[in-house]
C-alpha cells in the first residue's frame, strides 16, 4: 500500500511560538531547478509588529542574565544544531542546490561560527569596556550594554550559515532579534525556529520572519520601538532609503554586507551602548 | 428563605415611581428576582461577534480619539503620592506633548484624599466642560466599612472638590439577598453628593461584577443600581479579576437601553480594568454604539476607567499621524 507523505507547514517563530502569518498569505518556495518544494508563511508588517512587541518583552530578561548563562544557553543551542545536521543538509541541498558536500560543510561552519559566538558572551564586555583615567577621587568605568531589539535582513545566500552569521552577534551581548530570513531559501530558518524554541533560549528573544525583505523591512527600518538594525542581506534592496528611516529614529544600522559576514567580535559589540559609571574612591 | 424584612426603603423617586406603592425589601426584591435571566451563550456570542468588526483609516483616527476623550485617566495605588497626582493630571492635560491636537482625557480619577491635590494640579483645566475629577469613596475597593464611614468618607470628597464620586456597592449583601442594604446605601451615598448649593456629584456605582458570579446578577445589581439613583454603572474597581469584560460590558448597556426606552433617562457606564490596548478599546465603542446608540459616545454617558489604555492609544495615533509605528519611548511613563 503506498503512503501519502505528510507535507510540513512552515510558519512564522514569533514571541516562542509558531503562528501563521497574520495576513493569512503564504508563498512558493521552489528548489533551485524551479520545483515546488514547500509553501512559507509571508509576513505582512503586522506581524513585524508583533516580532517587535515580543521582542520588547524579552529583551529585560535576556539581556539580565549574565553573560556566562548566555553563553551557556548560545552552546546549547549549537549541540541541537549538532544533532539536527541530517535534517539541515538535506534541506540546504533541496532549496539551494547545492552538493551534499557542500551542504554538510555549510552546516558545519554555521555550528562552528555559533559556537565562536558563544564564547563571546562573557568575554566581550572585557574586551570592549574599559577603566578610564580621570582626574579626580574617582573610579570611571565604561562598559557595553546591549543596545536593544534588533532588526536583521539575513543574507539572501548560503540560508543557514548567513543566517547564524547575523543573528548570533546581536544575540551574544542580550539583544533581542527580529530577523528576516532568505526569501528564496527560508526553510533552514524555520527548522533552526524550532531549535530555538526546543532549546533554553527565552520565547521572543529571537523572532524569525519569512516572506519578502522589501515589503517588511522598511517598517522594522522605521520603526521607533527597533534600536538597530543589520542591512547584510539588504543588498539588492533600496536600502539607502532604510538607513534614512533608520536615521529618523536614531538607530544603528550596519550597511549591507557581501556574501556571508566574516565573525567577528566587531559585530558584537556593533549592537551596544556604552554606559560610563562615576563610582567614588574611599578616601582612606 | 430568609427573613422577610418589610421596613420601608429610603425613598428614591424613580424605584417609587417604576415600581410604585410602598418600596420594601420584598417588593425590591419581587423585581429583581422578576428580571428575566440572562441567555450566556448568546451574550458572549453578540459580545464576541461585535469585537470582529474591522475599524480602519480614518474611522480608527476617529475612534482613536474618542477613546481618549472617553477616558478615566486612574491611580489607584497605596503609593500614590501628591505628586504622582500632578504628573497624573499633567497627563490627563496634555496626553501627548509632540502633538497638541490630541483631545484631553475625560477625567482623572484619584482616592480622596488625593482630590485636593487633583484640583490643584488643574486649576482652570478643571470645571464644567474641563478635566473632571472622580473620586473613589466608600472604602474602596471593598466597600466593608459601616455606612456612616462610607458618608462621610464621599462627603469628604465632595467638599474636597471631586465633581464624581466613584462608589462600590456592598457585594457581601448583594450576594446573600440583602438587597434592601445594597439600595440604602446607594441612596445615602447619593444623598452625601449633594454640595452646599444643592447641586449633586456625578455618582458612579462599581458593581464589581468579577465578584457577582453570574450575569443574572449583573442584571439584577444594574437595575439596583439604577433605581437607587445611580447616574452611571460601572464594571470594576480594577482590584479583582476578572475586571470588565465585554460580554458584561454589553449586558449593563442593555439594561440602560431598556431603562432608557423605559423613562426616557440616560444612565453612563464605565467598564473599568483590564481594558489595555487600543484594539480592545475600540470593540467597546462598536458595543455601546450597537446597543445604545452612539449619542452613549460622550464622556457625560461613556467611560473607560484606565490607566495603561492610554498610552496604548498614544502609539497607535502616532502611527496614524507619522506613518510608521511608534514605540514605548515616545510616551510618557508612568
């Protein structure tokens, strides 16, 4: 007796769960030959809204804990990666079209560079923060904070690994992340949604959208409650206009990007804000 | 059963003349118990069906700034201080400081003894026409104290200048039948509204419907209410959950309309707590108009008691006026 195959509906990670598009709206995702493969959710700017609210929400908690549990939740999330690989490979070999090879050796670079990452979290505030010299019976002190919520454009290329290139920087300090995936090839972000969402990483904390970057990006780029935001993959959009509406509501933005971004502990602390505390000495 | 009481009620002209001869507990209690019960799942049904209603564009500007003419702006904290009052009534004045065509709230609503305080902080805002001043009375939010505490305590907040009083019923006597009590105390607290010149404060009657179990009771404590001189109804002191809910909101506008087609008399109601957002906010304007018209749709027949509802409302018309949205930063905190 033949058996009729399940089909997987894909749908949007928002606030740590899993709803449809608000819009009701879907798209085809195709193979690389131009093969139905799967239908994604579309996200309309209420549901950028929504990410955004949720993101909000959990940026206290997040960015409370201390930088050793979040390095700690980001490993974690790397061993699910890990045990996941077979399902990764194969769907990067479906929408993207590349070999087996290649597939597997993109998975492998995106766990290593989550990893790198991770490791960052409690050491980066000592990397970036400093004492300073000051005239006076004083201590000066500054250190990085995390800036926020962050809105991301995830490279339209190699989807997983330019994906977890993005979206672990802004993590690492206790960001919150709204982030668009590849619109060709969003089916790596889904199933890293439910990593995400299996792993110990608050609900909301990271928020993944699929759909089309041209349509949501110019209302994450303007809007007030986002405090930076990450163009790599906004290359072939008009994206000068985002960084004007960006600049109307004082936010960092990082200009788009080539390909995958490189790792690097610059992209971390990108996304914060310096705080510089005055602390008196004892006069003893 | 319970005892039949049949001493005479205090007089209150619209019981005498809706139920005529002499009031007593008996008959008070004949009416009410006579109301015919409340179909549950149809009023949640009519309730969730008028909350699917799409409001957009320039109805939602529309909407958007009736709510906040419609609006209690409340705090009703143990840590309340004189000047959290000020900050309160700054608000109420100028809801959103980047744009100064956005309307004044309907009232700030306050505990007595921060009304002094409340008056001061308005100034010429306040008055006929302005910024009211509601405050609540009769030992808020659970209304246990002996009646002549609960007098004096709204008298205290009439002289103090309250132009509403904000009033809870006694839900322990409503609950076991005493619905005599519950009436009395209703007529003496309006009685205690009255200023030197005569004139009276607005009263409002909290019903506390989260407490009151079944919507039959509403019913019934809505009618009470009414009869004993209430000028509005409302929901909740905002204490217990749960607060307003539409469904309850829906079922104290039907009893208004019904006394309105009765008497000709218009009775305000004020669905207090839980209400936060703006989309929420809106479904209660689609109810009011749906039920009693919208000529309910002005601060001296509708309120919303609330605090958070607000800056809710703040964003969502800074969305309309910029285009794009806007976040908790661009409002006051408070």
């Amino acid at each position: 007796m033949s058996r009729l195959t399940v089909l997987k509906t894909y749908k949007l990670y928002i606030g740590g769960t899993f709803p449809r598009s608000e819009s009701g709206r879907v798209y085809e995702v195709a193979t690389a030959k131009g093969a139905f493969l799967a239908n994604a959710a579309k996200a309309s700017r209420k549901d950028a809204r929504d990410a955004v609210l949720a993101a909000r929400a959990a940026v206290g908690g997040w960015s409370g804990a201390t930088g050793y549990n979040r390095g700690q939740v980001l490993y974690r999330i790397a061993e699910l990666l890990e045990g996941r690989r077979a399902q990764f490979v194969e769907e990067l070999r479906q929408s993207e079209g590349i070999s087996a090879a290649a597939a597997e050796k993109q998975v492998d670079a995106a766990i290593d560079v989550w990893v790198w990452y991770a490791g960052w979290a409690d050491k980066y505030v000592q990397v970036a923060g400093n004492g300073n010299p000051v005239s006076g019976p004083y201590f000066n002190v500054s250190t990085p904070e995390p800036t926020g919520v962050v809105a991301v454009i995830a490279p339209q290329e190699s989807s997983l690994l330019g994906l977890v290139s993005v979206v672990a920087p802004a993590l690492v300090s206790g960001n919150a992340v709204i982030v668009v995936a590849s619109e060709r090839a969003p089916l790596a972000a889904i199933s890293l949604s439910e990593v995400l969402a299996t792993s110990d990483v608050p609900g909301g904390v990271v928020n993944i959208l699929t759909g089309s970057p041209a349509e949501i990006a110019p209302w994450l780029a303007s809007h007030a409650d986002v405090n930076a935001i990450d163009l790599a993959g906004a290359g072939s959009l008009d994206w000068v206009d985002l960084q004007i509406a960006a600049a109307e509501t004082l936010k960092r933005v990082l200009p788009p990007e080539d390909g995958v971004p490189l790792p690097s502990v610059e992209r971390v602390t990108f996304f914060t804000e310096t705080k510089t505390v005055w602390h008196p000495k004892g006069l003893i | 059963m319970t005892v039949e009481q049949s001493i005479a009620l205090a007089p209150a002209e619209r019981a005498n003349q809706l139920i005529g001869g002499e009031l007593t507990e008996k008959s008070l209690r004949l009416h009410l118990e006579g109301l015919p019960g409340v179909d549950a799942v149809g009023l949640e049904a009519r309730a969730s069906d008028l909350g699917t209603r799409s409001i957009k564009t320039t109805s939602k500007a529309w909407a958007l700034d009736r709510i906040i003419g419609l609006i209690d702006l409340t705090t009703l904290e143990g840590a309340d201080t004189p000047g959290k009052v000020r900050s309160l009534v700054a608000k109420a004045m100028t809801p959103d400081p980047s744009d100064l065509s956005t309307p004044r709230v309907a009232a700030v609503c306050v505990y007595g003894d921060m009304v002094l305080h409340a008056v001061e902080a308005l100034g010429a805002a306040g008055g006929p026409g302005g910024v009211q001043i509601a405050a609540v009375a009769t030992a808020f939010p659970s209304g246990r104290a002996a009646l002549p505490v609960k007098i004096a305590d709204t008298k205290h907040a009439v002289a103090a200048g309250a132009d509403e009083i904000d009033m809870v019923i006694d839900r322990g006597a409503f609950l076991s039948g005493r619905y005599g009590v519950v009436f009395d105390q209703i007529v003496a607290v309006k009685e205690a509204c009255r200023r030197d010149d005569g004139t009276y404060a607005h009263l409002k009657v909290i019903l506390e419907t989260g407490e009151l179990t079944t919507y039959d009771n509403v019913r019934r404590a809505s009618w009470l209410a009414i009869l004993a001189g209430g000028d509005f109804i409302k929901t909740s002191t905002g204490k217990v959950a749960p607060a307003a809910t539409l469904p309850v909101t829906l079922l104290m506008l039907q009893v208004v309309n019904d006394w309105h087609r009765l008497t000709g008399e218009k009775i305000g109601v004020k669905p207090a707590g839980g209400i936060r957002t703006s989309k929420d906010a809106i479904k209660y304007l689609v109810t009011v108009a749906e039920t009693v018209g919208e000529e309910w749709l002005r601060p001296s027949l509708f309120r919303f008691g609330a605090s958070s509802l607000l800056n809710d409302v703040l964003l969502q018309r800074q969305k309309l006026t910029t285009g794009h949205y806007s976040g908790p930063d661009y409002v006051t905190v408070d």
